[in-house]
C-alpha cells in the first residue's frame, strides 16, 4: 500500500497509514490505487458520502463568488440560509444559531455561552459543567475538562478546571436490563445525587451525548434516561447540553438523536455530519431566552476568525439538501438496521464479541474475554489496533477506540455512510469476517 516514507506530520501514533488520493461514495483510493471501503465515514463524519458532485457544484458556485467574509464585517447570505435551515430543524424554542469550525469549538462556545447567560441572569456563581465518564467532548482545554476519557485527559492533569463526573448509563457491563426504566432511572438519579453533593447553586450545566461516540462506542441510553435528565436539569435550574458533534446530521436516524425520545436541551452543538468533511464546519444552537439574556446585556463576547464563512456554509447547507432529497434519514434507519442484524449475528460465530450496540448508522461491537463477565481482552492482545489494521490490509476502515474512558476494553465503530446500500452491507460483512477470522 501507498506509504510515505518519510514525514513531517505527527499525530496520535507511529502508525503510517496510506496515502489518500481520491474518494467516491463510500470507496477512497490510495496512491497506489488500492481501494478501501470508508467502514467508518472517516470518524463518523462523511455521512453522505465522499466528492458528491451537488455538494461540490455548490462549492464551486460559492467560490467563485467570494471564499471568505468575517462575520464581523459582513453578512452573507449563506450563513444566513443555512441558519434558517438549522433552527427549522432544531427543537422549539432554539432558534438562535453560532457557527464555528469543528466540534471542541462548538463545545466551547457552549460553555462560554451557559456561563455568559449565568452572568446575565444574576447568578454569576453558577460555573460547574457536570458531564459524564466515559465521554468525549473535544480536545481544547475547557472540551478536554469535561471529557471522562483518561487516557487522554492524563497527560494534561491537572486539569485547568477539572469539572464533576457521572457515570454514562453502561447497563451493558453492570448487568441492568437498559429496557426496564427502573435502569434509566437509576443512572439519572446519578445526576441528582452529583447535583446536591456539589451544590445546586454551583452547576451551570450537564453536557451528555444523547447516544455515546467514541468514548462508549455507540451507546445508546437505557428507556427513561433522557427524558429523566431533561426533568431534573429544569428542577434544578441547569442548562442541557446535548452534545451531538457526531450524532448530528441524521447518522441516527434523526437529525438530531434528541428527538428520538422527545426530549430539547438548551443548547445542542453539532459539527461532524453537519457539513459531512467537505469543510470545517460547526454550530451550537440555542434557545432563544438564553441568547436574548446575553446579548441585552452586551452580547456574546466569543468567536473563531473562520467562524460562518461562506464556503463553509454553503457546503453545509448543500449536505443538508441531500440528507432531505435522497432521504438519508431513512437509509440510515432502514441500512443501519440491516447492519446490526448482521453484526449481532457475528456473536453466534465469535464468542469473544461481548456486546453490538448502537442506532441507526451510529454502531459498535466491543470484544471481550469474557461474555459474562465482560471481562476485556488482555492489553497484550492489543486488539484495538491489532483489528483495525488487519481489516486495513482486507480494504475494510473501521474506526476503534479503547472503551470505559480509554484505559480498558475494545470497541470498534462500524458506521458507514449514509448513502450505504443493502449490498454494500454484504461487502462489509465479508471483510469483517475475514478480519475477524
Ligand atoms: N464531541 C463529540 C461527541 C465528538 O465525537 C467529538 C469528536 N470526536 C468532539 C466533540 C470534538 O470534535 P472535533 O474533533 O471536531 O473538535
């Protein structure tokens, strides 16, 4: 396969990958022309796929217009349309819409925005974000806070402002039954429980992943819990964020997961699926009382140089126009569903897959030594890299992460494209098959 033999870029780890030459649809080539099939839409952003030519003309047009205005010295009529878009699209009431340029910005700004509003609504001592371990919710300094990922957050300990954690609902590994709502219950409580012991007067926010990415793998809340959340934010008077960076844009089944169990948080941040990796794009939408608050009292004093640019937002409106015209939402439910069928039934064959988890395009399997006892696999085995790379050599990219906050534990996201076809689905199978064997 096409490697460079030497670099000048450093990542995350040692490992030399191919070298990217050309995407289409679900398939990326490299520059030896070996052909991969995009088993994880990059890190669950390309949902509709690679170089679609609406998308692309759309670019194109917006290019030759103009490729850049600050938003402090222009409108542009893009950011405008897609604003529209997303607030007809988000829940009643969040209207209000911030652009960025990836998902720890918009966290960020979610942050900043809470605390602004506490400030403006005279109660300047609420400052706490409560979130949840495990979590992922960006790389910055104040994101990294409140990520419970501590592989990654260790390095940088202490942290600058290290933030109150609840345990994620992972009724998988404590033997709860995630459909019986006394589960949901239990681990919403968690949150009343942190609430108290900290003080209700201190905490700001509760920032929670409606449907856990990398940190969980695909972790899909027990019946109650959201709804459950949202009741004890509104007693407690504590924004919710819902962080939905890589559940946003349809990967679920809904544009935004949050709908699936009726339930609005204050604030929602969204960035991958939302302008699909065709350009850095983010935004945090929010209710309308909480902006009106901040900006009479002299307006929201953040923002990213690149923040709402044209281009970037004329591609993010175009991905949305295809999510609604080929009607991706569907796919992703009626596709993803053929998918965990298939991967569930991989536990018949493999008796060291402990758990398949997951909705809508947004699915995991985890390994295991242990199926009872959901004992992980031992560190030696290394499995997390040991897969991926296996699958590389069978053209198959599938997107790992060691689960239970980084330290132990093997999942491996399956979430291809949105636009993915029931006979694509066999071809996965049959690499992952041949990868697992
Ligand atoms: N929140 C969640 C839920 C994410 O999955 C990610 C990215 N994996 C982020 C925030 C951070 O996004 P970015 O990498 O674009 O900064």
């Amino acid at each position: 396969m096409g490697t460079l033999k030497k670099s000048h870029l450093f990542y995350q780890s040692q490992n030399h990958r191919p070298v990217l030459d050309q995407a289409r649809g679900i398939y990326m080539w490299d520059v030896d022309g070996e052909r991969y099939l995009d088993g994880s839409s990059g890190a669950m952003v390309c949902n509709i796929g690679h170089s679609n030519e609406y998308v692309l003309e759309a670019m194109r047009r917006q290019m030759d217009k103009s490729t850049f205005g600050y938003r402090l010295h222009f409108e542009t009529e893009p950011a405008e349309l897609l604003a529209s878009k997303v607030a007809a699209l988000s829940p009643e009431g969040l209207d209000k819409v911030f652009f960025v340029s990836g998902g720890s910005e918009a966290v960020e700004s979610a942050i900043k925005l809470a605390r602004q509003y506490a400030l403006a609504s005279g109660q300047p001592k609420r400052w706490k974000v409560i979130s949840r371990f495990p979590s992922y919710h960006g790389c910055t300094l104040g994101a990294l806070a409140l990520t419970g990922y501590t592989s990654l957050t260790k390095p940088f300990d202490p942290m600058m402002q290290a933030m109150p954690k609840i345990p994620a609902p992972t009724a998988y590994l404590d033997g709860l039954n995630p459909d019986d709502p006394e589960t949901g219950r239990h681990y919403a409580d968690m949150l009343e429980t942190c609430i108290l012991e900290e003080g209700p007067d201190s905490i700001l926010a509760f920032i929670v992943e409606p449907v856990g990415g990398a940190s969980t793998g695909a972790l899909v809340p027990p019946v109650g819990y959201m709804e459950r959340i949202r009741e004890i934010c509104s007693q407690y008077n504590i924004l919710l964020i819902h962080d939905e960076v890589m559940t946003g844009g349809g990967r679920t089944g809904q544009f935004f997961a949050g709908e699936h169990w009726g339930v609005a948080p204050d604030i929602l941040v969204l960035s991958k699926g939302f302008s699909a990796g065709y350009v850095p794009l983010g935004a945090m939408i929010a209710h309308n009382d909480i902006v009106d608050a901040v900006m009479a009292e002299g307006g929201f004093l953040h923002g990213f140089t690149y923040a709402g640019n044209p281009l970037a937002c004329s591609a993010g409106l175009a991905v949305i126009e295809q999510i609604e015209t080929q009607g991706l939402l569907k796919n992703a439910e009626d596709i993803g569903g053929v998918l965990k069928h298939r991967l569930v039934g991989l536990m018949d064959r493999y008796p060291f897959i402990g758990d398949v988890r997951g909705m809508g395009l947004l699915l995991a399997f985890e390994l295991v030594s242990d199926r009872n006892t959901m004992r992980p696999l031992p560190k030696e085995l290394a499995a997390f890299d040991l897969l991926v790379d296996i699958a590389y050599s069978n053209g198959l990219i599938i997107y790992s992460r060691r689960t239970r906050g980084g330290l132990e534990g093997d999942h491996f996201l399956v979430c291809p494209p949105m636009i993915t076809t029931e006979a694509q689905v066999e071809e996965i199978m049959i690499m992952l098959i041949k990868s697992l064997d």
